[in-house]
C-alpha cells in the first residue's frame, strides 16, 4: 500500500520535504511513501493501492489551477477516493484547500483570496491568516506557536508547532461529522480551531492548519526559535518528542497505524548488506568457473558497481556481512536515472560466494538457507523435475538487506551474463523494491520477495510467448497459497489480472476495495543476449507481516506458527519450474495453463469501461489471447462468448496489452497509461 504525496503546482518544498520525512520515519517499511502528480490523480488507478493521500503545505490557488485541470480531474478522484473510505491529510494550504470555503487575508492587497472549493472534507470556512505578518518566499510572520489538544483525541495536553499563514475551521465544533483536535492559546488565536478530523461519508480527512510535519529541531524552525526562543532550550527535547507523538497518533486515529501509534519489529538495516552467493558444492565450483573472469574486480555495470568475493569457511562469509553491517553505506534518498549517474557513484553490490556447507544461521539470522534448500529438495521430489540442469533456487543469492532484488538481476546486464543459470536471489529487506509501471514495493518482515534469472535458448520458445510467463509463475504463487491455507481459505486467494495476487471473498462483492486485498504480486522482464533470452522474474508476497498489509496470516492466523518464508519460496519455486518446464516442452502453448488461471482470476465475465476508445466501451471480459497474453474483452452488446471457451467470435474480440494499459478493477475502468 502507498501513502501519496501531492507534489505538483504550488507546492512548498520545503513542506514537501519534511512531509516526506516524517511520513517515511513513521511507516517504513510497512508502506510506501511516493510523490504524486494532478495527472496521476486523475488518470491512474491509485485509490486501490492508497493508504493515505496527502496535500502538504504550499498555495491554494496553484492547487485550484492544477487538481481542476480537464475531466474527469483530480478532485473528482480524491473526493471520489475519501467519501469511499479513503484517508487525507491537508496541512496548511492542503487544509484550507480541502474546506468548503477559504477565506484569506481579507482586505489586504496582493494577498487576499477567497472562494468556495471543490473538495469540502471540512463542510464550512477556513480563514486566515490567524496570525499577522506574512511574506510569500520568507519566514516573516513564521512562528513557534502552542496548541492545546483535545482529550477525545487520545494525545491530552500542549503540542509546540511550526506556523506560517496557516488558518482557523470557523465554527468548526458547530459542523456536523467534525472533531475538533487541537485550538491555539497564543494571543490573537486564542482559542481558535486549529485542527480537526472530518467524517466524510465512509472516509476521513484529517486537516491541520499549521506544520508538525517540521521538526522543531532543524530549519526553518530554529531560525524562528533563535529569533523567538518560546521553548526553553532544556525543554525542546521533550517538546520534540511530543511532536513525534502527536504525529504517531494522528497516523494511529487515521487507521495507517496499529493500535499502539508505532512500528514495532527489529531494527531493519538502513542500508544494503552483502550477498551470500550458496549451493552445493558442484554448483559453487559451477558459479565460480563462470564468473571466472570478474572475481576480484569490481563490475562497472549499468546500475551497479558489483564486486564477486569468494569465501573458504563460514568465518570468512561472517566477516564481510559484520564490516557491512559497521559500515553501512546507506542509499541515496533519491536515486537519478542510471545514465545520469558517474560510475564512481554507482551503488556498490557485494557477492559473496561460497559453499553451502559453510552457510550458518549466525551470518544470517533472517533466513535459514539449510531449512531453503531442504524445503526445495522436497518440494521438488513431490512436483517434479524442472527445466534446465540444476533446480530452481538451487543456486541462490541470500541477502538480509538489498537495494532490490529484480534491479540487481536486471539492470546490470554485464554482471549477469558472468553467471550461470537458473538463479534465485532472495531478500529478507528490500530497501528499493521494484514493482509494475515504477511502482514501489515495501517489504516488511514477513515479506517474500525473490527474484529469479533463467536463460532460455530462443530455439526452445518464441520470443512473442514470454509474455505468458507472468501468468504463469502467478499460477505458482496461487497454489503455493493454497496448498499452505486451511481448507476454508484456499479459494481467497485469487488473480487479478495481469500479475497481481489477491485475497477475496468467497461470496459477495469481489471488486469492494474494502475486502478484497492485494497480498503481491509479479514482475517479469527480458533481456535478449544473441540465441538467448534472459527472463527475470520478480515476486513480492506479503505472507506473515502484520498491520496495516493484508497478509497470507492475516487470513489464517495459525500461519503464524506453522510457515516459513523458506518453506513458502521453495514451494513457489519448485511449482513454477515444473510449470516452466511443461510450458517449454509444448513450445510456449498457454493451453494447457488457461484453465487454472481463469479458475483462479477475478475477472470472470467482469463488465468494465474501456476509455481507450471514443467513446468508451462498455465490455466484457473474457478471457487471455493465448499466444500474446492479452487481456480478451469484447463489447457487452455482443453475442455471449463464455470464459472457458474464449476463442470463438474472433472478430468481436478487443484485447488490451498488459503493459499499455492500467487497469482499476474496483473502479472498473481500463485506461491507456500515461
């Protein structure tokens, strides 16, 4: 799930940043906190995957020109996203935005705007300034002001916060659906509202007129206390800390926290750890001729700088995971674009390789890999032999903490032409995880996220049928959910198409956001090297993390004791390469697969409106074109064609490209990505 940060027109930078920061302390890596544009807003599919939607500080009126450009536009989908149980935060000229009617510095010249607004979270007026003195672009008029908070907010007592221009909720205890949180007690303020929650039909917004998002503790802030030191400098550790507090609990009453206002779990490194490269010893030795002609350099390659170790005793492998763990090289908040990157700036991967018997749990508290590559052999035995000379995650990666699995085996062509394969690379964190269409995936503990590399000769499978293997490595995830669920859970766990995983109901609305839940999903890209075709495979499942993702554990909490990330990637990665294996003796037919993934889709039969088209079209879907993978729609108005038998009437048939178009299924809308 993602926290989306308005970032477009209008926007203070300032404001943005420590709106950022403070969101990212308070839930990573449970969610993850992305930037958004008005043309995201209002043309993708983001409500479904939106835990909170923010609109940070700034100017009100660059915001009126943006969100209401064209239409549909961007308040249609925000007030569409909150009135159907969505979450906001406005703060400062986010809250007067999100009020019925702004009203700001009445009277003054050059200043003063006013006007009804299109959201209206907060059924009445917003006027301000409260305090006097504000200059566009500077800190005059900024202040540390004190607000009282309300007790029914569950955080009593006194809260010292950032001010510049912000407003008052006019009358706000009088509006019906409103809870007042916090008012000023400082001069001409007194008394006024500073801060409120709002019902708005099954969602929340929760507004606030001034920036507890600022610390106090660091610009611009201590400019204004050194000017006006309000907080004496023995209590601004506490007065600190009990900024971070109301913060907690504002995300806690929102429902993006637990119950006990933080993150509890163990210390997550905050920067990436080395590689332990393990198998057996015939495919170490096997590792290790292939990569003959890089060990012991650094790899300059697209992404990365790689660096292949070779390590003769477990002594040796605990030695390079403890030097990275006391000196951590953390990321780069925002990393550039790979060409706008000097190769000396590069993020530096270690590999560290060595032999499976000198794999001990010491170097890798997270992850057994004995009890990885014992699940694998089993598994394997009770599916069958898969494709190529070694099994599936028989030679593997493990790392504790990574920039992104699928980033290590995809962008950094060079490095990966060096080894042999299959390979699997494993992660407990993935502190850059990559999803579909850029999309970021968070990775709490309790997460499965691997990637896997297989080099397939093109003579064994035609190119146009790779796009067929999404489909089916999501068939392997569906049933290694299955196979560990209680029988009374097996069916939640569905498809959506094209490569996410789901858990639904088994009777009621499928597409109500509110019950059917993404638990991971799949990403798989290509890259061509001469006869041959390496495919990287990505997979993130949320399996037994707690609140606020939906996980395999939060369907059958009994998963709790009984399951293992080692034991649930085995099983996924033994099903897939016999799967694999099948696909590639019949020469990339779909055929024999279509049955099980339409038994396990979403979308049976599903009416939506395809916006592609002028004007849309209202279709149905059918099913998958089983030599592209396409998504098969067809006009509603159309002759019936059933889901199982989805290759007759041909030529009524629309069938969409999964990477061209972003589907909304709660929404029911298919869209052409922008």
């Amino acid at each position: 799930m993602n926290v989306l940060v308005y970032s477009g027109h209008g926007v203070s930078q300032t404001s943005l940043a420590h709106t950022l920061s403070a969101l990212r302390a308070l839930t990573t890596p449970y969610l993850s906190v992305r930037t958004v544009t008005a043309s995201t807003l209002a043309k993708q599919p983001w409500a479904s995957t939106c835990a909170l939607l923010v609109i940070p500080g700034g100017r009100d009126l660059p915001y009126v020109e943006a969100l209401s450009e064209g239409k549909p536009n961007a308040n249609d989908a925000i007030r569409a996203y909150v009135s159907k149980g969505g979450k906001f935060l406005g703060i400062c000229a986010g809250a007067y935005y999100a009020s019925r009617r702004i009203e700001w510095e009445r009277g003054r010249e050059g200043f003063e705007v006013s006007g009804e607004r299109p959201l209206a979270f907060f059924d009445g007026t917003s006027s301000g300034c409260v305090y006097p003195g504000f200059e566009y672009q500077t800190e005059h008029g900024a202040r540390i002001v004190r607000l009282e908070l309300n007790r029914a907010f569950g955080d009593a007592g006194d809260l010292c916060t950032y001010y510049n221009g912000g407003g008052e909720f006019v009358d706000a205890e009088s509006v019906p659906g409103v809870e007042v949180i916090a008012r000023y007690t400082d001069g001409d303020g007194a008394g006024k509202t500073a801060a409120i929650s709002c019902r708005v039909d099954q969602g929340t917004a929760l507004l606030w007129a001034c920036h507890p998002e600022y610390p106090l503790v660091s610009e611009p802030c201590t400019t204004v206390l050194a000017s006006s030191p309000v907080i004496a400098p023995d209590h601004l550790a506490a007065a600190e800390s009990r900024r971070w507090t109301f913060l907690r609990t504002s995300l806690t009453q929102l429902g993006i926290l637990g119950s006990s206002g933080a993150v509890s779990q163990p210390d997550i490194p905050r920067a990436p750890l080395p590689y332990i490269g393990t198998a057996s010893s015939f495919l170490a030795m096997e590792c290790l001729r292939a990569a003959t002609g890089v060990l012991g350099t650094t790899v300059v390659d697209r992404h990365n700088r790689v660096q292949i170790h070779t390590a003769r005793s477990h002594d040796e492998i605990s030695a390079f995971v403890t030097d990275a763990r006391s000196n951590p090289v953390p990321l780069p908040a925002a990393p550039p674009e790979d060409n706008a990157v000097k190769d000396e700036d590069k993020i530096l991967a270690h590999i560290v390789l060595g032999d499976l018997s000198d794999c001990r749990e010491e170097s890798t508290p997270c992850f057994s890999i004995p009890r990885f590559m014992t699940a694998l052999s089993s598994a394997r035995a009770t599916v069958g032999a898969g494709f190529g000379s070694w099994g599936l995650g028989e030679l593997l990666f493990y790392s504790e903490a990574v920039e992104s699995t699928q980033t290590l085996l995809d962008k950094n062509p060079t490095f990966c032409a060096a080894l042999p394969t299959p390979l699997v690379a494993i992660a407990t964190h993935q502190l850059a995880g990559r999803g579909r269409g850029g999309n970021a995936w968070v990775s709490p503990r309790g997460s499965m996220m691997l990637s896997a590399l297989i080099r397939v000769p093109l003579s064994s499978l035609p190119a146009h049928r790779l796009a067929l293997v999404q489909y089916l490595f999501s068939i392997a995830v569906v049933d290694a959910c299955r196979a560990v669920l209680p029988d009374n859970s097996q069916s939640t766990v569905r498809l959506k198409w094209p490569n996410d995983i789901y858990a639904a109901p088994e009777e009621g609305d499928l597409y109500d956001p509110k019950v059917t839940r993404k638990l991971g999903g799949v990403l798989v890209s290509t890259n061509f090297r001469g006869s041959d075709v390496d495919v990287i495979i990505g997979c993130g499942l949320n399996a037994l993390n707690d609140h606020p993702t939906t996980s395999l554990a939060s369907l059958a909490p009994s998963l709790r004791e009984t399951l293992s990330i080692e034991d649930l990637a085995a099983s996924v990665l033994a099903r897939f390469d016999a799967i694999f294996a099948q696909f590639v003796a019949a020469k990339g037919s779909f055929e024999p697969f279509l049955g099980k993934y339409l038994r396990y889709w979403l979308h049976a039969d599903q009416e939506v409106t395809l916006t592609t088209t002028d004007p849309p079209t209202r279709v149905r879907i059918v099913g998958i074109h089983p030599e592209h993978g396409l998504l098969r729609t067809m006009p509603v108005d159309a002759a019936p064609v059933h889901s199982s038998n989805p290759f007759a009437a041909e030529r009524q048939f629309i069938d969409l490209q999964p990477d061209g178009n972003s589907f909304d299924m709660f929404a029911g809308l298919i869209r052409l990505k922008s």
